[in-house]
C-alpha cells in the first residue's frame, strides 16, 4: 500500500488547487486536487506534507491539522493488479506563502472558490472529505473503491 498526503490550504474563501496537466501516465491528468504527494523513507505524515506543499508551491506551513485518512482501492474490469493508497488529509490556513510564484511540475496551481470547486474535474470521492473538511468534522477514515476510474463504492468508518 502507497502512502500518500494530500492538503487543502485555505485563503479567502478558496482552496489552493494544483490542475494535473504535465505528467504523462498520470492518474489524475487534468484533475483538479489539493497539494500532496508520496511519502519518502522514514517521513512522518506531517513531515511530508510540508516537504509535497514547499515543494510543489513554495509555501511554508506554519501548522496543519491532520482532518482524517482515506484509504482507496481502485480496481480495474480487464482484472489488472488493484491499487492500493492510504492517503493522509490535512488543512490549513496558517502558512507562509513565497513572495514569488513557484513553478510546479506537476501542472498549475490556483486559488479555486470553495463554492466553484465541484464544478472542475475531480475525484468524485474528494467530494465526501472535502465536505467533512468544512463542516470541521471530527477526525475521519473513509474507504473509497474505484472500478476503471468510477467511484462504486465509499464506506465511512468509525
């Protein structure tokens, strides 16, 4: 199973959202999502989120709160090797954003109003911990299923 974090920095009334659009075989070409990435060796979840968040757009978190996990398994018709992720979420609105943008490249970066977000491709499970986020839920574990890149399945655990 793959480690991953993923956050949502918050401004204003809108997220700071990466648009994938330069990898090539990538899973979420041309998705809209929040900053993240893998972890790398001996990597706490905090410590990698603030690596993937300097990283890819320069910003500094001053703090993040660790919201919930969510675990994917994502599944193929042609009876490919399943996927498996456990993917770390946090938000924030305490950081330090660099007086110049940074480059990303993994695609483009823009603030994105939290009320245009579901508009813009996405995963449709980003939908169920994004709402979680805003209501400021209680920490949360939700099991997402995927079959050829459609949703079929989410659990919230307890």
């Amino acid at each position: 199973m793959i480690n991953t974090t993923l956050c949502y920095i918050e401004k204003a009334g809108s997220y700071l959202l990466l648009h994938r659009t330069k990898k090539t075989n990538d899973v979420n070409k041309d998705k809209w999502i929040g900053i993240g990435g893998k972890f790398e060796e001996g990597e706490s979840p905090f410590d990698c989120v603030c690596r993937e968040v300097r990283e890819e757009t320069g910003f500094i978190l001053n703090k993040a709160e660790y919201r919930g996990l969510v675990t994917f398994v994502s599944r193929t018709s042609d009876g490919g090797a399943p996927y498996y992720e456990l993917m770390h979420v946090f938000w924030s609105n305490d950081f330090t954003e660099p007086p110049l943008p940074v480059p990303c490249d993994e695609g483009e970066l823009e603030w994105i109003p939290k009320s245009k977000m579901n508009e813009l491709p996405h995963w449709e499970s980003d939908e169920l911990f994004m709402e979680l986020i805003e209501k400021r839920s209680p920490f949360f574990s939700i099991k997402v299923e995927y079959l050829d890149g459609k949703m079929i399945k989410a659990i919230r655990e307890q």
